[in-house]
C-alpha cells in the first residue's frame, strides 16, 4: 500500500452508518461497504436494502472487503490511531530492554523510574532469544508429555479391547464349565430314574402276580362256598351221601394259607431320595478337579501362554512371539515385561499351605514364592525364595544383601519332574521336596511380613504345571 493511499481524506476509510474508520468492513451487491456490525444493526430495525442508495441486498451474508480492511488498518498505523508493540504504552519511546524481574519489555525512561529501581535488564533481542529458547524447552517437555498422554491412551484402548476379549472367552469358559456339569446332572438325573422305573416295574410285576393268584384263590373259595350251601339245601339221604366229600374239601380250603402283603413290596424311596444331593456332589468329586494355586494372567510375560484353566503355562514357540498376537497384551502395571514370569492369583499371609508342580524335562525352570512388591517392570528386585534349573544344573535362589540374589547350587541324585513347595507361615519357613521320594531338596527362613506369592518361570516351550489336589468328601 503505497503513502498517497494510506494518506488520503478519513472520510475514504469511514463507515456511512457510524462515521468511524471501517471495522471489518463488508461488501453490497450495490458496491457500498459499511462496518459489518453496523450493517448488522440497521437490517435488525429496517429491511435488508443498502443504507445509501436502498437498493435491496441479495445476500442475508455480504462477504467481507478484505481491500478496504487492509487500507484501513495501513491508515491507523500511519496516522498513530493503534499503538505499536514495540513503543512505550506510557512514554511513547521505542522499548529497547527487558525487565527480568517483571517478566515485561520496558523502555529507558522505565528503566531509570521507581517502579523498577535495582531491577535486572537485558537488552530486547537477547532476552528474546533467552526466552524463545527457554519456551523451546517447554515446547519440547509439552511435546514430549503429548507422546506420553497418547502413549498412554493407546494402551487404555488396548486394555478396553483386552477386557472385552477377556469377558468373552471367561464367559465361554463358564458357559463350558456349566455345560460339563449340568449335562453330569442330567445324566445322574436320568440314571436314577431309570432305577426307580426298574423297581417299579419289578415290584409291579410282584405284585400283579400276587393279586391274579389271589383272584384265582378267592373264586376257588366261592366255589366252594356256594356248593357247600347248594348241598345243606339238600335231603337228608342225598346230604348224608355226599357229606363226606364235600367236609373234605371245605377242610382243603380251610388249610389253604391267609394271603399277606410281603415286607418290601413298596418302592424304597429312602433309597431314592435320602441325602440324594449328597451323594451327587460326593460323586461329583471325580468329574471336578481343584487347583491349590490358580496362575493369575494378568501377570503374566506376554510370551507365556496360560491354559483354559489357568493351572498351567508354557512359553510361545518364536514366530508367535513376534506376531501381532503379543501387540494385543496390555502393559498393565502388574504384568512382568522382562522375566518370563507368572503370579499365583492368591497371596498368604499366615497358615499352611502347599502345592505340587509338575515341571519340563530338560527345560529351563524356577519355580517358588515372593512378595507382592516386587518389580514387574525391568530388572526385579531379588526378594524371592525358590529353587531353579538352568543349563543342566540345580541352583536354590534367596535374598542376598539389598537387592542382590544369594545363588546356592544343589547335587541331586535324579532329575526332578514334581516338586511339592510347602510354605508354612506359621513356622516363617518355605521348603522344597521332590513328590516321588519325598525327600527335602531346599528349605529356607522367610523374614519378611509382606503377603507372599506363588510364582513360576519357564524359558522353554515345554510346559509347567501346578498339579491337582485331592478331593475328600467326608460325613
């Protein structure tokens, strides 16, 4: 915008409406621009024509003049209307230096004033370069935050995702479960019925045979009833004849035995029915299994694969390792990240308790107990008592001093292939012993009071195995 233009008369560059230098100013149809709020204000109260020559507006929306916007901001900067950044708001001088206790570009005059008597200063184009470099920084941490927030999301979105799939197969799984046992009770169901129509129909039968014989006795006794007074109706000469041999049939009936019910002809439905859900569930104890420790997978390395029933675990052959399988894991906070390691999902903090795993031949194992405040994110912290097999050799591991494991090697006589792990709280002791000759292999004094975890670790693809316990159903 050249001089001559920026110069010219004020009243090129007002509004007609309010007289005043054009605010946002907007174009008619009719070439007439006006002040876009003025415009605005006078169509509220009148129709929608020009203000000038009254020509009516096509437009509810007239398009901005970015020109005429341009002109007249070149106009106020020209003749002083707005102030210049880079003056002195209260002395009019150019603001050379920057106060560093006010945090505020000053000019001279401010910098010899009371208001800023002992204050710091630095001159503009280095504080400038001082404090670009300083938000520089910020930008970066804010920049850097940002990363972390939508790092952190992705992994929320992740775990949404997880617990969805984590809802579907557990439900698949009970739905399973379920299955097993209601079909175990109908098969009961229908087993015991089926007895019941066989007494029914034997004890039926019994009792059809004793009433047909009964029928046959009793019309015989008629019989004999109605003869015997036919002949006391007779003559004399002819009942005296006859006598002898009518008294003796009378006498056979009268021999003949008095019919009675026979002890057991009714259903026994004490044997049916009582404590029939007790011996269901006494039964019910060879079709169910119970695991002294659960293996909790939320814990677990993503390279460890947990069975349906989470008894068991064996590590990823390599290629499913590197799939989009283990992206689909979630980093929670108490899954392990670096140690092919799984938690029990119930910790003990007093009593007895014991269970037996079974491990893999020639596979690389430990197995034991540890607290809950371990580290499940990079190098772990070695509060962990438990024995393990590496590269041919038996080792028992304990706290050392701070953070460091104690390592003890052991001579077995024969491989291990189940090993009980007995943890009695009441004793503060955990130990170790081989199931099949009972022997001890390792015991160890646990001195801390923190609530103590199952945990095993496998780095072969042969799998480990927490072992059933015994089922007992006593009166």
């Amino acid at each position: 915008i050249s001089d001559e233009a920026v110069m010219r008369d004020e009243e090129d560059f007002s509004c007609p409406i309010c007289f005043e230098v054009f605010r946002d100013p907007v174009l008619l149809s009719c070439t007439h621009s006006f002040c876009k709020d003025c415009l605005k204000s006078w169509w509220r109260e009148k129709a929608h024509n020009c203000p000038v020559c009254k020509r009516r507006s096509s437009k509810d929306e007239p398009p901005s003049n970015r020109a005429l916007k341009n002109l007249c901001d070149a106009f106020l900067q020209k003749t002083d209307r707005t102030p210049s950044e880079s003056v002195c708001s209260l002395h009019a001088e150019k603001l050379q230096l920057f106060c560093l206790d006010h945090q505020q570009p000053v000019c001279l005059i401010c910098r010899d004033s009371e208001k800023h008597s002992h204050h710091r200063f630095r001159p503009i184009n280095e504080a400038a370069q001082l404090q670009r470099k300083e938000h520089q920084e910020s930008l970066c941490s804010l920049q850097k935050k940002l990363e972390d927030f939508e790092e952190v999301n992705a992994t929320y979105i992740l775990a949404a995702e997880h617990i969805q799939d984590q809802a579907q197969n557990t439900e698949q799984q009970i739905k399973e479960q379920f299955k097993k046992l209601h079909q175990f009770l109908q098969e009961e169901e229908e087993a015991r019925i089926k007895a019941l129509r066989e007494e029914e129909e034997q004890k039926s039968k019994v009792m059809k045979e004793k009433i047909d014989g009964l029928s046959r006795e009793i019309e015989a006794l008629s019989n004999t009833i109605r003869d015997t007074e036919k002949e006391l109706r007779a003559e004399d000469v002819s009942f005296l004849k006859n006598y002898k041999s009518a008294a003796e049939r009378v006498q056979q009936r009268l021999l003949v035995e008095d019919p009675h019910l026979d002890s057991g002809a009714l259903i026994d439905q004490a044997k049916h029915l009582g404590n029939l859900s007790y011996y269901i569930w006494n039964k019910m104890k060879d079709l169910v299994s119970y695991s002294p420790v659960i293996l909790d997978p939320n814990t677990a390395h993503p390279d460890l694969i947990l069975s349906e029933d989470l008894t068991s675990m064996r590590r990823a052959e390599f290629f499913l390792r590197q799939s989009e399988y283990r992206k689909t894991i979630p980093e929670n906070p108490e899954r392990f990240d670096t140690y092919q390691m799984v938690l029990g999902s119930e910790g003990f903090i007093s009593g007895t308790h014991s269970w037996d795993v079974e491990v893999g031949v020639d596979a690389n194992w430990e197995l034991g107990v540890t607290v809950d405040s371990i580290h499940r994110k990079g190098d772990i912290c070695h509060k962990f008592w438990g024995i393990r097999y590496y590269e041919g050799k038996y080792s028992s591991c304990s706290p050392g001093f701070l953070f460091t494991a104690l390592v003890k090697d052991l001579r077995l006589k024969k491989k291990l292939e189940r090993i009980r792990v007995t943890l009695d709280l009441n004793r503060r002791q955990a130990s170790f012993s081989d199931v099949d000759t009972n022997r001890q292999i390792q015991a160890f004094r646990i001195t801390v009071t923190e609530t103590l975890f199952p945990y095993l670790e496998l780095q072969d693809s042969q799998q480990m195995r927490i072992l059933p316990g015994k089922i007992a159903v006593t009166e």
